[in-house]
C-alpha cells in the first residue's frame, strides 16, 4: 500500500496516465459530468471531501500550466484559487461547462457550495 500522496487507487492511476495539456475538471457535487472523460468520484456527503483539500491534492501531485474557472465563483474557493494560479483565467459558468467536456478526467468532489469548479492544463516536470 502507498504510504503517502494520493490513496485512492482510481485517482492515482488516472493522474499517471495524464500527459501535457490534458485538462483535468475539478468539480462541486452539482456541477454536471461530461460524457466522455474518465470520472473520479471522490465525493462521500456534502462538503467532504472539501473543493480545497482536492484541489490542493492534486497540485501536490501534477504539475499545472494554468487553470480556468468560473467568473461567478465566490469567496474562500476563489481566493484558493487565485492563490494558486496568479494567471486563472475566468469564464462564464456555461463556457466553463462547454470547457470541461474537452477534459480528460474529471475529480467529483463534496463540495456543496456553488461554482466550485476548475478546468486544470496540465504541464510538465522537465
């Protein structure tokens, strides 16, 4: 068994099979799943696990080269996010959603707090 980083067994394989430019959406329990990309569903009840524990999960884990959000996405999610990504790019919840269906995995989380929701670009290490 892993004794450190990501655990759960579905999301690890995923995130190995990630290359440059894969999107990943990181989503709120609300927010509609794409046909399509492979989906990690990590949520277990509202609020957990949280939209900020996954997201900051997964940037321990993947090299991100920019990040794009909703422009209506408000308060401790949005200033997490722009703490994160100096350069997020901010786009009408309905873009975000025509976005996400390009994505190649989505990560459902608990989130229960509205628009908590970014479409990750993934980089490289090198």
């Amino acid at each position: 068994m892993k004794k450190a980083g990501i655990l759960n067994r579905h999301l690890s394989g995923a995130l190995a099979e990630l290359g440059h430019g894969d999107g990943v959406l990181v989503c709120d329990a609300g927010m509609p799943i794409p046909d399509g990309p492979r989906v990690v569903d990590l949520a277990f009840r509202a609020g957990v696990p949280s939209f900020a524990e996954v997201v900051d999960g997964l940037l321990a884990e993947l090299v991100v080269e920019g990040a794009t959000a909703a422009k209506e996405l408000r308060g401790r999610n949005r200033a997490l996010l722009e703490g994160h990504f100096p350069g997020l790019s901010l786009v009408p919840h309905e873009r975000l959603k025509e976005l996400s269906a390009g994505a190649r995995l989505v990560v459902r989380t608990g989130e229960a707090r509205p628009y908590a929701n970014v479409l990750l670009r993934c980089g490289v290490f090198f």
